[in-house]
C-alpha cells in the first residue's frame, strides 16, 4: 500500500507516521509537510530512512496534483490521509488567515487532486466543528449529551470554522463528484511531541521550568482526553473498514476539566496540586467537548488501549522530561507569544 500524509511532521501525523512504519513495514509512506512553526523535521529523524519526505503546501495544486498522480500510478491500494492543518485555536484568534489558506484551501487542492487521480482520500477532523455542550459531570449524569455524526455543525473560532468548511468541502465532493473519501472528528489529544503551545505540553513544560501553571478562566471548561495512538489507531481502522462516505467519531471517554489535569500534572512532579494560576480566558472558549464514539467501536470493533487518563499524564509528563533537546527550542517563543496575550 502507498500513503501520501500531509502534516506528517505534526503532533499527530508525526505519532501516525512511526506507528505505520512500525506496525506495517509494507506500507510506503510519503509525507508532505510546509514545516511551518508546528512542523519539525527532527520528529521524523527515527524513521528518516524509511519513509519519503516533500516539504511543500498542501495548497500548491501544482505539487499536490503530482504527488497523488505518483501515488495513483503505484496502483490500486493508495491512499491520502490528510492531518495537515493549522491547529491552534489561540492563533486562530490573533491571526485567522493561514487558517483559512491551509485548512480551507489545501483541502480543496487534495479533494481535487483525489477527484483528477481515483485516490482513496481519509479527512482528519476535530470534534469542535459541532461547537460546545453545557458542562455536565459524567459521574453524576451518564444520560448527557455528547457529539456524534448527527450534531449540527456550529462551531466557535476560525479555526473550528476552517475545520467545518473543509469537512462539508469533503461531503459535497463525495455526493457530487464520488470521491472514496471517510471523515474522522476526534476529541483532544494528548502524548509525545505535542507543541508546547498546547494545554498539556504548556503545563508540563512550565512546572520542569519552575514556572506555575496558567489556567484560563476559573479552569472547568472540560475536555474529551484521548491518547495520540488510539486516535492513530482508529484513523487505520477507518482506512481499513469504514465505509466510503461515512462520518466517524473518535473518542476514548476521558472527559476531564482543565483543573483536573493541571492538578494531576503538579501531583505527578510531586508538587502542591494548587500550585497554579488563573489567567484571563480565551475569547469563545468552547465549554465542554465530548464523543459518542459508538459507531466507531459498534462497527469497526474499535477500542482504546490507554483508558486511565492520569497514567497517560504520567507517561507524558516523563516523555516531556526526557526529550527536552525537542521542545526547549520552542518553549521561549511561544511563552513570549502567551505573555503578549496576558496568558
Ligand atoms: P500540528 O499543528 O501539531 O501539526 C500540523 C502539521 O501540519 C505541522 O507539521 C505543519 O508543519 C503542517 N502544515 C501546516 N500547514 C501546512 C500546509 N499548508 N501544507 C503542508 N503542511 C502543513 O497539528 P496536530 O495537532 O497534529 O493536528 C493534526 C490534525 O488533526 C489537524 O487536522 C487537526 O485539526 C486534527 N485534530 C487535532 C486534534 C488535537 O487534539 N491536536 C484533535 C482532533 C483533530
Ligand atoms: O477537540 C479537539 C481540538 O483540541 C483540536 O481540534 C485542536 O487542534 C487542539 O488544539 C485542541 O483544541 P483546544 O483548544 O481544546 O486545545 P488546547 O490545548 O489549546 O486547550 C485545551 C484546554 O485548555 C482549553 O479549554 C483551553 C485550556 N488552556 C489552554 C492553554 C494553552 C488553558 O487553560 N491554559 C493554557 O495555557
């Protein structure tokens, strides 16, 4: 099998990528990735040898036509997945454009290059497309409510919106034009080389630098954590029996408020776990997420293997302790970023 895999240098394409060589050495793997500031080349060093790498635009149709034409002419069992995005809500809201230029427009430049070449095409998504549902504890309400492929679309920042748009990109080229495309709409994830802009990496990265924790608001806006290989995971069983044209959700039931896992974080360093800050909130931020995943494991007998989410912190928290050559030369950049935001 040949895959083309755009954002490969990423957070999650990255962890997709060593998973595949890994666990499938008769798949050939191509990426394409802009190595923007969220792509790092150094993430891909273990596997260099094994896997062919572009660094290109998943906008520039001129590249992307050819990149899939080559994968078509390899034959019948080929296949885009496309994680390339820009995936920070923060900058979404201090910069909308490269939002709308990645997300909206190299999706469009893969959907066409798909239609022209009769490749197989896999759509990674989020959960924030269907917006944010009201706080609700699952100890205490088992019955709430939760996203599944029948949510209205309704979502809160550019960046969720570029998500959206690019998804119903992806329905109406399926409906008019018969791409073989899936979607797949994941809840957060966490693990190994996240960018330390995002909520884990940040707040472990600040307690191994002495410095406390920054939580927005009053902390209890909850997230739907699940680990980076079970959503890799789910996004090959979606490859390998979904059904062409179906919407997948991906989530491992690990709803938690942000006070949870900072706290856990802080417990896990052996410190007080009240040892944070309240900063001020983020613009729009979205409440609660959570995934109704039962299609995904009903049908595709999907499951995840990392279910306990504070040993999953723990796994992370040592990664991050122990792979400071791969963040440290971010970390200065992006807090500086954050203290122009007063965060
Ligand atoms: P990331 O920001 O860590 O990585 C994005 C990668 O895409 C980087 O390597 C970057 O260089 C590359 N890229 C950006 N613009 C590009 C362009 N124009 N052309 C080619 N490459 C480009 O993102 P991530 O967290 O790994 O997210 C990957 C995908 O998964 C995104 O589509 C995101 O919306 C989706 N997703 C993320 C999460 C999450 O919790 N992180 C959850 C659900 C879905
Ligand atoms: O739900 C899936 C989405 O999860 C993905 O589509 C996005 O690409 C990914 O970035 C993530 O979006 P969030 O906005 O939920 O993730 P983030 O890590 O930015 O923040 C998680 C929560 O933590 C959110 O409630 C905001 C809060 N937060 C974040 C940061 C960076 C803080 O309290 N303090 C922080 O310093």
């Amino acid at each position: 099998m040949k895959l083309l895999v755009t954002g490969g240098a990423g957070f999650i394409g990255a962890n997709f990528v060593h998973a595949t060589v890994r666990e499938r050495p008769d798949v050939d793997v191509v990426v394409l990735d802009k190595l923007t500031y969220a792509g790092d080349r150094a993430t891909l060093e273990a596997v260099a040898d094994r896997i062919t790498f572009v660094e290109g635009d998943c906008a520039d149709t001129a590249l992307v036509s050819q990149l899939v034409g080559d994968l078509a002419a390899g034959g019948e069992d080929a296949a885009v997945v496309h994680f390339a995005a820009e995936s920070h809500n923060d900058n979404s809201l201090s910069d909308p454009w490269p939002f709308v230029q990645t997300n909206l427009l190299g999706t469009y430049a893969l959907l066409e290059a798909v239609r022209a070449h009769g490749v197989r095409y896999h759509h990674v998504s989020t959960d924030e497309v269907y917006g944010d549902l009201p706080l609700a504890d699952p100890a205490d309400d088992p019955a709430r409510e939760r996203f599944t492929a029948d949510t209205p679309y309704n979502p809160s920042s550019p960046y969720s919106a570029t998500k959206a748009g690019s998804d119903l990109l992806v329905r109406a080229w399926a409906r008019s034009f018969g791409i073989r495309a899936t979607i797949s709409n994941c809840s957060n994830n966490y693990g190994p080389w996240q960018h330390v802009e995002k909520f884990i990496p940040r707040q472990i990265t600040n307690i191994l630098d002495g410095v406390r924790p920054k939580v927005y608001g009053a902390g209890t806006n909850v997230r739907d954590w699940i680990h980076v290989d079970d959503h890799n995971r789910a996004v090959w069983a979606v490859l390998g029996r979904g059904r062409v044209g179906q919407t997948y959700l991906i989530g491992a039931d690990g709803e938690a408020n942000n006070l949870r896992v900072v706290r856990a974080l802080l417990e896990i360093a052996g410190q007080d776990a009240d040892a944070y800050d309240l900063v001020s909130d983020r613009p729009g931020h979205d409440l609660r997420y959570a995934i109704d995943a039962s299609l995904l494991r009903e049908e595709l007998g999907w499951r995840p293997l990392h279910s306990d989410l504070e040993s999953g912190l723990k796994a992370t928290f040592d990664w991050y302790r122990d792979n400071e050559a791969w963040w440290r030369p971010r970390k200065a950049a992006t807090e500086a970023k954050y203290a122009q935001l007063g965060r």
